[in-house]
C-alpha cells in the first residue's frame, strides 16, 4: 500500500510540474482560449480527432520498432507506457519522456540496449519524415527552387539503395561521438527502415490533415494541406533546437512566422500559434484519458 501512493504521488508531482512549466512558458490569455473552445466549430473537435490519431500512430509505430529485435511488447501495453510518459516532456531538460518510457519499458524485461537503439531509430525517421513535409513547404513558399526538391527526393533513393554503407558510416559516428550508444548495435535492415518511414510518412500526413481542419476552423481558407503539414513538421523540426521543453516558445514563432506570409495577419498568425499548443495537449490530454480508460476496463474485465 505504501508503494502505491508513494508510486501515484510521485506521478502526480510529475504531472504537475510539466503543466506549471507549460503555463508559465506558453504564458496563454486564457480568457480568449476559453472563449475559442466554447464558440468553436465541428472542424476544430475533428481536427483533435485527427491529432489524437496521429498521437496513437505514433505511439504504435514506436511499439514496431522496439518489437523488431524480437521482443513481444504488447501494442496496447506500449501505447500505454508511451502516453503515460509523453507529458514529461514539458518539465526542463527535454528527455523526461525518454526516461519514463524507459523505466516502465524495463519493466516489461526489454532490454536497456534494445530501448536505446529504438530510440535512436526512432529520432532519426521522425526528424527525416518530418523533413519530406517540410523540404515541400520550402518549395511552396519560394524558399527553395524545384531542382533543390529533385536532389533531396534523389538523396532519399541514394539512400535506400545504398542503405548499409550509409547505415555502418552513421553507426561509427554515433558510437565514437554519443557514449551512451558506444556499444549499441543498429541492426534495423533495410526493409524495416523504410517500413517504419513509411508509417511516420502516413502518421504525418494525419498530422497535416488535422492541422489543415484546426486552421480551417478559425477562419483560414486559402492554405492547402501540404503547406499546413509542412508548416506543422517545419516547426516541429525548428523546436528541436529551443533550449525550452516541448520545443515551447520556438514552435510557436515558426507556426506565426509560415501562416504570416499566407494570411497577413499578424495577430491571427499569433492566435493560431497559441490555439495550436492548447489543441496538441487538448490531444495528448484525450489520448490519455481514452487508453488509460481503457486499461481500468480491461482489469475490471481481467485482462492484463
């Protein structure tokens, strides 16, 4: 018993450590957010279907990559583990999320190398799908001209045909330059990789779709879907590099920075931003909630 509550009160420290450094970071009116959320349309609720979708697409496919060495995580259980740990990432330092995954990942008597690895994995085809959405961006805005996006697509075919030279070549890299990888294998063959960046591909095009509808829901017509997925990974991507958690604050200034030049509207650009952050944990939050339902159900019932 006194397991238990040491165990749930120290979830539930962590729970509202990373609300407390998402309020104060974000710093959201919450007067206009809730005024938004109550005078809203159906576009806005589905495009927070969508989102939850993409959450749970992505949860799954983390599941596939760790199962790949052999192991027999249950989907459900692992979707669990993912979303239980995915609000951890708001607290400072960035990688909470990792290391909750990781505890109740070893739990389930997988490997420390093998989460590792799948981590690794993981990062790489979410950083590399993210950018097919975003290098498409670059082309639509004029950034970048149409020969840049014929080299990147042919960088991408270079690599799948010469898959494991590149592969050994990023293997020595990350062995000599991450310790914590010195003596981890990456044993991902060819067909797996781009099986899971596949997946992600189809994950963020969910992920467009949905953010598509959230702009659509306030108003803004004359943006197309690949230009609202691209904007979504682009800052995504750009928040990688913010020293704050969950990419705050940066992601923010990317998604206002890309709608500006399409809607000229400064403080609707900045609206949506901030709708945006409260529309990904309205997402995260409803993710919880149903998987965590759902698993109190399968107990009562006696399923494990």
């Amino acid at each position: 018993m006194t397991k238990k509550v040491a165990v749930l009160s120290v979830k539930s420290v962590l729970i509202l450590a990373a609300l407390y450094f998402m309020l104060v970071h974000v710093k959201l009116p919450l007067a206009e957010v809730f005024y938004f959320l109550t005078h809203t349309n159906v576009n806005f609720y589905a495009s927070v279907a969508l989102f939850t979708l993409f959450l749970v697409l992505q949860a799954w496919i983390w599941v596939q990559i760790l199962n790949d060495s052999g192991n027999a995580m249950p989907w459900f259980k692992g979707i669990l583990i993912y979303i239980n740990s995915q609000f951890a990432k708001y607290i400072p330092g960035g990688f909470w999320n990792y290391l909750g995954r990781i505890y109740y990942t070893s739990r389930e008597g997988i490997s420390l190398q093998t989460q590792l690895v799948t981590l690794l994995y993981e990062n790489i085809l979410l950083v590399m799908a993210a950018s097919v959405y975003a290098i498409i961006l670059a082309k639509l805005t004029g950034m970048i001209g149409f020969g840049w996006l014929i080299v990147f697509f042919a960088m991408l075919i270079l690599f799948f045909f010469y898959y494991r030279p590149v592969t050994g070549i990023l293997e020595q890299g990350v062995h000599r330059f991450i310790k914590k990888f010195r003596d981890v294998p990456m044993t991902l063959t060819r067909k797996s990789f781009f099986t899971y960046l596949f997946y992600f591909l189809i994950s963020h095009m969910v992920m467009g779709w949905a953010f598509w509808l959230l702009l659509v829901s306030m108003g803004v017509s004359n943006i197309g879907f690949f230009y609202a997925a691209g904007t979504f990974a682009a800052a995504w991507l750009i928040g990688l590099l913010s020293p704050l958690p969950g990419g705050l604050g940066v992601r923010e200034g990317i998604i206002v920075f890309l709608i500006g030049i399409v809607v000229k509207d400064a403080a609707l650009a900045t609206q949506i931003s901030i709708i945006a952050r409260i529309w990904n944990v309205i997402s995260e939050v409803l993710f919880f909630l149903i998987v965590n339902g759902a698993y109190q159900l399968r107990r009562r019932w006696g399923h494990h």
